[in-house]
C-alpha cells in the first residue's frame, strides 16, 4: 500500500495528540473532531481498509477492539453511549487508505448517518 499520512503519525514524522499507544496499535485525537470526543485508533500494520483484511489479521482486530473499550471508559463515554465507524472506499467516505476506527462520543449522535 502506498504511504498515507497516518504512516508518517505512527513513525513520529508529524505529530498527533496521542492518547493510547503499543506495539500493534495507535489511537490519536481527529485533527477535524465531529463530536466531543473524535478519535482514531488504527493498526501500526499498513491495511488499507476492512476490505484489505486477511484471515492473519484476526487477532489483531480483536485487539483494537478492546483497546476502543478501553479507551471509551477512559474518555468517559462509555456510559453515555458512543459510536465507532469504519468507512471503507470511495462511496464509504474513505479520505485515508489505512484502516482506523473513528471513536465518536460525547452528544447524541444521530442515524442513519448521512
Ligand atoms: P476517513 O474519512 O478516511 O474515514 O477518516 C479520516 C480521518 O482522518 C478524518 O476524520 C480526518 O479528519 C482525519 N485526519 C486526516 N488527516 C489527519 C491528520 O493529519 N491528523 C489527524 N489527527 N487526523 C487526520
């Protein structure tokens, strides 16, 4: 896959507002947050999107899962509700060709999205 500005985010290369981070996964503050709470948690592993996904990346999706758990209590919306969205190609809303989960909290978020 080609380099993507989440590539040069993980290296250090341009700077984020990280709030979690380990071997396999990141998780940064949305320059252009849509709710109070916006953040992104993606792979370190280069995957374009849910499409690009092989069978060897299974743990490591259950693996961000618990990490957007974690994250969500720490953030504090875990109990008021939060929505997690991955916008796959084109007519999904893609802008970024590495795969990330957009954490979204903080206000009542309507459906179906537009
Ligand atoms: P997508 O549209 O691909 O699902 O989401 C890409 C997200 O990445 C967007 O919400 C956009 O605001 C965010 N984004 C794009 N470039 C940067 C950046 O350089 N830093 C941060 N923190 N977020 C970015």
């Amino acid at each position: 896959m080609s380099e993507t500005i989440f590539s040069k985010i993980i290296r250090k290369e341009i700077p984020a507002n990280i709030v979690y981070e380990d071997d396999h996964c990141l998780a940064f503050h949305d320059v252009a947050p849509q709710a109070p709470t916006h953040v992104l948690v993606i792979p370190k592993k280069p995957i374009v999107n849910v499409d690009a996904l092989e069978s060897e990346d299974a743990a490591l999706i259950g693996h961000l899962w618990m990490v957007i758990q974690k994250l969500a209590r720490e953030l504090n919306i875990a109990e008021s509700g939060y929505r997690v969205v991955v916008n796959c190609g084109r007519e999904g809303g893609q802008s970024v060709d590495h795969l990330h989960y957009h954490l979204l909290g903080g206000r009542p978020l309507a459906w179906p999205p537009g």
